[in-house]
C-alpha cells in the first residue's frame, strides 16, 4: 500500500494522473487544473508538479474526442507524492490490461496516496488497493464496483471519500471536490478556499458531500410528480405518509406507489427520507441549530430517528457531520 515519500520542503510534489484512450476528459483536466491553479496562486515556489501519463501510444483520445498526448508511464521506482487514476469508457479495458494493472499496483505502494475519479476505483479495485477500504464511484456504477469487488465497502452517496491513504470519488465533476481536498489536506483550508473561489467553485458544496441531491435523484419523476415533490418539500415537518401523498398526488395509494416507483426507482417513503436527510444535511451544515430542532423542523420527530437514518444513509452521526462539514 502507498508509503510516505520524502521530498525537499523546496521541491513541488510529483503529482501523476494516469490516463488512457477513451478517458472521461473531465476526470483528467477537472484535477489538473485545480493543482495548477494551487500552483498560480502560491506567490512563490509551486507546491506541485502535476503531469499525465499513459501506457503504450501516449497520444490518446478521451471519449470527448479531444486528443491528448501525455507523458509515458513512469519506472516504478520514480519518486512520486500522489497517483491519480482517471475514468471513463476505457476503463474497462484498462482493468483488462495486466501490465497497467501490475504498474498501477506498484506505483500505488511508492505513492503517499492513491486517487480515483468516477469509475477509476474500478482499475484501484482491480489492483486489490480496494479490499478492505471504503469506496464510492460514478452513482451509476456502484453496485457494479460492488460487485466485482465484494472485500470493497461500496458507498453511493458521497461525493468522495477518503480510507487511509486511498481516496475514491463520484462521478465526473467530483474529481475536483476530490482534488481541492486534497489540497486542503497539504496545504490547510485558507489555500484551499482560494484556490477554489479562483475557479468559482464550492470548497466543500452545499448540503455537504451527498454525490448528487436527493432533488437531482428525484429529476426523472418531475414531469409526473413535480407538483408532489414541492408539496413534500413544503411539508418536511408535517405527515407525509403514504394515504396524505396519494391525496397530495390525486392518485390512490396503490397507483401512487407503482406509479411513482416506476417514474424515479424509488418508494414514496424512500423519497420522503431522503429530501429530509438532506434537508438536514444544509442545516448541519449552514446554521448552529441544535440537532433536535433540527430533527423537528426536518420532520425526524425525534434526534434519535435523525441519527438513525443519518448512520444508514450518511455513515456518520449528525454531531460528527457538523463537525467535519459545519461552518468553521
């Protein structure tokens, strides 16, 4: 597994993306620019040196269609802080190549940390750095990863997370939620914030690091039952049981359930839990209530409930959310 390397304080670190044909070109760029901008923004000496890289003919094209020439994979042996591993299309067959998948294990032991964006966990889980670890994907792809890696701790809802010196994130844009973090992690929150509002972003986005929002969950009923989810949204508080639904919808509640499980995957009850949950995460987050105000207001009823559903959805307490991703 990744060890500490030593660098010079004067030297950048080596940071490595590895790329392939067929690569998301987001899940490439999104992390490259976020270190170069840490880099433009440092009024001295660049804290990184970040590079792409590629096995075999290094000028490849990402599943957008732009070529993209990259640096050739490096010895083994070769100092380097952080390895990177794209995603995309051709992840596939990169995981079928024994030869990146051998590089990419040894490269990992050399590395301080180890990195994924969107379905790159799936060439991290084939290098066995997953067995063991807490792991997130692209939404779409995550019992897929679970699946082929059983021994991996599969979670579908953060934006990243962090397992030692692994860390895995979503899908697409959350590559760059990923790399700000880490460079929070080596150079503290204030650089960090300002590198992100530098490429206007959220240092750590709103409602805290749910992959996507339950209202983006719920995107494909809108057509059918957008006039539900807003009367959901209004009412968190108040009853939202399946009958007062069904009424809300003009439906019975039989069709309701069929009809609304169709339209978005989900059960009304499921929906119900998690425009709460999230709900709650922005108060957690965004105010200094006290979580059993918060549990009220959020329609819990009680704080225990709260963190009930906060352990099964969010894997973490409501006190120890607030404490990582409250307002500092």
């Amino acid at each position: 597994m990744p060890n500490t390397p030593r660098f010079s304080p004067d030297a950048p670190r080596p940071v490595e993306l590895l790329a392939f044909p067929a690569v998301q070109l987001l899940d490439v760029a999104g992390p490259l620019q976020v270190f170069a901008t840490a880099n433009d923004l440092s009024g001295g000496l660049a804290p990184y040196a970040p590079r792409v890289i590629a096995a075999g003919d290094r000028a490849l094209t990402a599943s957008a269609g732009l070529r993209l020439v990259a640096d050739p994979l490096p010895d083994r042996d070769a100092p380097v802080d952080t390895l990177i591993v794209a995603g995309g299309p051709g992840v596939t067959a990169a995981c079928a190549d024994p030869e990146l998948v051998a590089w990419a294990r040894d490269r990992a032991g050399r590395a301080r940390r180890v990195a994924s964006v969107c379905t790159g966990a799936f060439l991290l889980g084939a290098a066995g750095l997953l067995d063991g670890r807490r792991a997130v994907t692209h939404w779409t792809q995550c019992d897929a990863l679970a699946r082929r890696h059983p021994l991996a701790r599969v979670e579908p809802d953060p934006i990243f997370v962090q397992d030692g010196p692994v860390w895995t994130s979503a899908g697409v844009t959350a590559g760059i939620d990923l790399a700000l973090a880490l460079v929070e992690a080596d150079l503290g929150r204030d650089r960090a914030l300002a590198v992100a509002r530098h490429l206007v972003m959220f240092l750590k986005r709103p409602g805290g690091q749910a992959q996507f929002s339950a209202a983006l969950a719920l995107q494909a009923g809108e057509d059918r039952f957008g006039a539900l989810h807003a009367f959901i949204a209004e009412n968190l508080a108040g009853d939202l049981s399946l009958p007062v639904l069904a009424e809300a919808a003009g439906m019975s509640a039989r069709s309701l359930s069929r009809h609304y499980r169709a339209a978005t995957g989900l059960t009304p009850a499921r929906a119900v839990e998690r425009l709460r949950i999230e709900a709650a995460r922005r108060a957690l987050a965004e105010t200094a209530q006290p979580v059993k105000r918060i549990a009220r207001t959020c329609g819990f009823g009680s704080e225990e409930t709260l963190r009930r559903s906060f352990l099964r959805h969010v894997a973490a307490t409501p006190q120890d959310y607030r404490a990582r991703f409250g307002e500092k």
